[in-house]
C-alpha cells in the first residue's frame, strides 16, 4: 500500500449522494452509531480473527478532498454547492471503538463501531469495510493453516497469486499476525515488518550445467541460509543426492549445519520420508525438509497424519486468496443515532431472512471467562451502559430459544471493544506487529479446543443481555 496515496475517494457513489441528501435537508450533524459485524465464519470455521485496524487509523487520519476532487463531483452534476464547500474541509471528527488487531472474533457481535455526524460515518464504510474484510479473512485463513501444522513454520508465499499490490501485501501483513512465521513479499517486510525469506526458484537449477553445480554455488554464497530446491529432475534420483554432496562438501567442513532441502511437487509424504532417511544416513541429521505446493489447512493436516517427515511449509494461493472461501462477510449497518438533546435512540434493521435482523443499540462486548480455566466460554453483547458484577452469578440465555438458560458464576468480564478515536482524535496507542501477533496466539489460546476444530467446531455462545434483548423485541413488535 502507498501510504501518500489518497483514498478519500474509494467510496461507494451513494455514500457521496446520501450525504449530499443529508446536507441538504439538515441531517448532517445528525450523530449515528454504526457496527462493522460478520454473519458467519470462513470455512465452517469457530471463529474469526479481526484484522485491519491500523490501515483503518491511517485511512481515518488522512481522510481530505482536493480541489480535483471536488471539480470531478462537480462534473458528475447533482452535488449542491454548499456540500461540496463542505467536503473542502472535511474531516473526521466522531469516535471509533474496536477489537484490538489479531483478537478472536465471532458472528453477529460488533468488533468496531463508529459513532459520528451522518455524513462522516456514512462516508467511510466502503473503506472501512474493505480493509476490516480482506485482512480478516486472510488472518482466519491463516490461523487455520498455521494451527494445522501443530507448531511447525509456515511461510506465506502468495504474492504472485494475490489479487492485486495491496492484497499481497496486506495478505502477507495479516498472515503474520495469525502466526505465519513470515512472508516471500519483500514489501511486506519493509512496509509492515512481516519478515521476509526465500531461497531459489527452479530456473536458479536450470541455469546451471548441472543441479550439483547450482547447488554448490548457492551453498557457497549462502552457506548459513542455505535450501536447496530438490525437485528440478528427480527428488529422489538426483535432488537430494545432489543435495547432500553439496553440503558435505561446502557447509560441514565450515561446521555448519543449518541448511535445508525443499519439495515442490510429487507425493510430499513419500518423498519427504524417504528424503528424511537419505539425510539422516548421510550424517545430516538437522538438515530440515521444507514443503510447498498448493498445500492448506487440510492437505498439512493429512500429510501430518499420514507421518510426513516434514519441518516446515511455504503456503501460496489457497492463502493469500483464501481459496475455499474468498469473501469475509463484514457488514456496517445503523444502529442508533441521537435526537437533539443527545439521547440514544435505537435502531434496527428487520429482514424476511431472521439471520438478517440486526441488534439495535450503542453497545458493548464482554468475553467471559472461567477462573478455574482461564478459557472464554461465551461473549455477551450489552447496551453500551450496562456493567457485568463478576462477584454475583450472571445467566445467559440463547436469544433465538430463550428457555434454553444456564447461570455461571467464578467468571471474569472483559471489554472487547476499546477506544481508537475520540473527536476526530487518536487515543489508541498502536501495538508492533509482534506484539498483534503475540496477542492472537494468547487470545486463541484461551479458546477451548473444541472451538478450534476444523469440521463442525462448538458453536461458542454469543449472547445478548436481558435488556438488550427486550430492546430488540420492542423494535421488532413496532416493526422497526
């Protein structure tokens, strides 16, 4: 991403032509709330990783129309002249609220909120959603591989398949929250801090008289960083081979022994055995085998499964473009707005599809969490002013079947959603890369397994407080 560029104008038309109609029938300093939600998780999955946040911040602060801007508006007819002196200083001046970058999230419950004059939080929603979508997905995606590998690296090698600079760069950026333990794309790197890694591509083999060659001389310009691509020709026959001639001949007598072999094609589990015993026999013992090759969460789980001698995988396509399931379906929808003395006054979206109704309300977010565990069992969505009393008992209820209830006490509440921006200004001190990645794998940690598996995971609760939920009944029964 160009951090100069400006993407001010990356909007829906509407959003230009509703805030124009606010403007000009005096609703544009009408305060809304608007939630930034998904319905359901990628892949059948238990759970979402949030990601995004800082492109977010940046986009929020950068936020301006230029004067060309504003001439093409202009020309597209329609625009009062009032609004677009307006959009000349327009800034963004209202409140947002999110789940810090790399936090498990779940369906149907806010993990940003905006509070804002109408046209401000009408005009960012495109953007706001395409960052929050793209990154979240590919954050999930990720942490799904990662979790299949039981530990083991895996590197995201994406770049080339992504669609578009910004998804592969963002693509690899997110990947590294998740757990990937870096990134082919350079960029991703400089811009961002997702570390970058790579060794050689088949075409380094075939420039070479011979694969021995090109081995040879890849160790001896690289011989602390060295792996070998082994499957040119033949793994068996000549790549491996090939490859331990090389580092005996090159790194042992340096003492070193940090080197690697990489499988690109063929039958990994087979080839990666067989590969394990040559080396282990050739004396080469630390000599880890690396494997790539239209791999995913599934295809790493059964190769594992199956005793593959694998250390450590490079993941491209079926990552950076989330390939079984390549749309997040983040959504931003009106909540409540506020009358001229400041009270909040709910609102509610209401759909033939019930999955469709949307909770009313400036809200709150609680993740519950056992003492005696430490694990979250639940997350419980409140009217913004409630406060949860860990010292008495709490019961939760499903709010699609009500008689299902169950009360929980020895239980600690925590705030998901924190302040970015109060008035137009930052208050949110922005974490390193490292730190949101060490964060997610904390906060995943504290799922229950169950939660994390791949098929038919437990359906982790997601509840609305008592008073939440008569709210939204009284909306529905007035029919919005």
């Amino acid at each position: 991403m160009n951090h100069t560029e400006n993407y001010t104008m990356l909007c829906d038309f509407y959003e230009l032509t509703m805030g124009n109609g606010y403007f000009q029938t005096g609703l544009d300093k009408r305060i809304c709330y608007f939630d930034v939600f998904f319905r359901d998780v990628p892949d059948g999955g238990g759970f979402a990783i949030a990601a995004g946040l800082e492109q977010v911040i940046d986009y929020i602060q950068k936020l301006h129309f230029s004067e060309d801007d504003l001439d093409y508006l202009r020309s597209k007819g329609g625009f009062d002249e009032g609004f677009l002196d307006y959009l000349r200083h327009f800034r963004f001046t209202g409140d947002i609220w999110a789940v810090p970058e790399g936090t498990p999230i779940f369906p149907g419950e806010p993990f940003m909120t905006v509070r804002a004059p109408a046209v401000q939080a009408q005009f960012i929603e495109t953007y706001v959603l395409l960052i929050l979508n793209h990154q979240s997905l590919i954050a999930t995606k990720s942490n799904r591989i990662v979790r299949a590998a039981q530990g083991r690296p895996v590197s995201e090698f994406g770049s080339r398949r992504a669609q578009g600079a910004d998804a592969a760069v963002l693509g690899a950026r997110a990947s590294y929250i998740a757990g990937c333990a870096g990134t082919a794309c350079t960029l991703a790197d400089r811009v961002y801090g997702s570390p970058a890694g790579g060794t050689m591509a088949h075409s380094w083999v075939q420039m070479f008289p011979d694969e021995y060659t090109a081995f040879k001389t890849y160790c001896q310009l690289y011989p602390h960083s060295a792996t070998l691509l082994v499957d040119t020709y033949n793994v068996l026959k000549s790549g491996v081979p090939n490859a331990i001639r090389a580092f005996q001949e090159v790194l042992l007598p340096q003492g070193i022994t940090n080197c690697a072999i990489r499988l690109d094609s063929g039958d990994l589990t087979y080839l990666s055995r067989k590969a394990r015993k040559m080396l282990d026999a050739a004396g080469l013992p630390q000599c880890k085998i690396v494997a790539s090759n239209s791999l995913d969460e599934y295809i790493i789980r059964d190769l594992l499964l199956q005793g593959a001698q694998i250390d450590s995988f490079g993941v491209g396509e079926r990552l950076i473009t989330s390939k079984s399931e390549p749309v997040f379906g983040g959504v931003y929808k009106l909540s409540a707005i506020e009358d001229t003395d400041g009270a909040i006054i709910p609102k509610i979206k209401i759909s033939e599809n019930p999955a469709k109704i949307t909770n009313p309300h400036f809200k709150k977010v609680y993740r519950l969490f056992e003492n005696e565990t430490g694990k979250a069992f639940a997350d419980l969505i409140c009217v913004h002013d409630e406060v949860i009393d860990c010292t008495r008992p709490l019961e939760l209820f499903d709010p699609e079947a009500t008689w299902k209830r169950k009360t929980f006490s020895d239980f600690t509440a925590r705030e998901l959603l924190v302040p970015i921006f109060r008035q137009g200004k930052l208050v949110y001190q922005q974490p390193t890369i490292e730190e949101m990645r060490s964060w997610c794998a904390g906060q995943v940690d504290l799922l229950w397994d169950e939660v994390k598996r791949f098929e038919n995971p437990h359906n982790y609760y997601v509840d609305l407080s008592q008073k939440l939920w008569d709210i939204k009944q009284k909306l529905l029964e007035k029919r919005g």
